[in-house]
C-alpha cells in the first residue's frame, strides 16, 4: 500500500511549542492539502501536543493517527488535512 501526501514536515528536534508553530504556519498557508507530520515517537511529546492542537482547532478539516492506518511511522506520524 503507497502513501500520498502533498506536503511532508519532519519535526524530529523541534521543541513542542515550536513544532505547533510550524504546523500551524503550514495547514493556514497551505489550505485543502494535506500534511503528513512526523513528529516521531520518543517521549511523545510532540505527538501530544500536535495532537492537542489539532483537537481544538475548528480550522482542520480532519486528521488521522499513522497507528490507526497502518501508516509507516505508526504512531509517529499524524495526517492533517487542511
């Protein structure tokens, strides 16, 4: 099964507040498309508070966690769609 996304963020090293910052930027500038984020699994703080983000933002038109799809990166991976 192939993927595709239109545009790919890697935030790996990023502090979560920044890491909101970027996806914010991206799925405002970059409506109807989608994002495939991989913020990794680690300590999952990133995941969280991606997540979190995209859970109060009447914005997004919808997203999906990589482990829920079997997406490669599982739950380091987070779909948005703008």
């Amino acid at each position: 099964m192939k993927f595709n996304y239109d545009i790919q963020i890697d935030l790996h090293g990023c502090k979560a507040e920044d890491a909101v910052s970027k996806v914010r930027a991206i799925c405002f500038s970059r409506r109807g498309k989608s994002v495939m984020v991989i913020h990794g699994k680690g300590d999952g703080k990133l995941r969280k508070a991606i997540r979190d983000y995209l859970e109060n933002n009447k914005y997004i038109k919808g997203y999906e966690f990589g482990e829920d799809w079997n997406i490669p990166g599982g739950d380091g991976v987070t779909i948005i769609y703008t």
